[in-house]
C-alpha cells in the first residue's frame, strides 16, 4: 500500500474525528443528553481515534526495519518524555499550580514524537 493509501485513510480517520467532535460536544454542552447516554455521546469521538490507531498501527506494520527502528525509538522518547512533563506538573499542582485538562497530555505526546523523529531520523542519515 502506498504511503499516499495511507494519508488518505489517516485523513478520512481524522475527518471523522472532528465530525464526531463538533456533533457531541454540543449535544454534552447544551444538556441534551442525559443519564447513561452522556458517557455515550462523550466517548462517540474515540471511535474514529481507535480508527487513527488501527491506520497507523497497520502503517507500522509496513514498514521496512529502519523506519521501524526510527519510530521506535521515537515513541520510546515521547513515551517517556511524556512520563516525565506530566509527573512533573502533576507534583507542580500540588503546589498550588493550576490543574490542567488530561487533553493536554497528547499534544504533549505528539510534540515530543515528532521531536524524536527528526533526532532518529537524522542519527541513521
């Protein structure tokens, strides 16, 4: 399958996401929904996100073993990169710092993937 096959899919994957956002926060913020379908409509956005993961996860899978190595070790930065902010401010709130929202915790996540990726990818250049 073709990388561009692969940004279509992860394209339509993400589409749909924002679709599934822009139905269900309204319905959750004006109080439309009620009782068990509140955890319901909430969740809804996290069907096409499981559909994200299923697209990469296959991506992955084609991969030759040097670029499998690179996200590898990319993920294994941002997985711990990640540990350590969120510890870190999660110890800074209990010292009177602001609390933050758990959405926060994936972009941090995605920047420091990224940021393992260009270091990964320009060690094995």
């Amino acid at each position: 399958m073709s990388k561009k096959r692969y940004l279509i899919e992860l394209g339509v994957c993400l589409v749909l996401y924002g679709l599934a956002v822009l139905v269900a926060m309204p319905l959750l913020n004006r109080g439309i929904v009620t009782g068990i379908g509140k955890p319901v409509v909430a969740l809804f956005p996290m069907v096409p996100g499981m559909g994200v993961c299923w697209v990469m996860m296959r991506q992955f899978g084609r991969m030759d073993e040097l670029q499998r190595r690179i996200q590898f070790e990319a993920l294994g930065f941002a997985f711990a990169g990640t540990a350590i902010v969120t510890f870190s401010y999660g110890f800074l709130e209990t010292a009177g710092f602001e609390k933050i929202s758990m959405f926060s915790v994936w972009p941090v996540m995605a920047v420091l993937w990224s940021l393992g990726m260009a270091v990964a990818t320009r060690r094995y250049r």
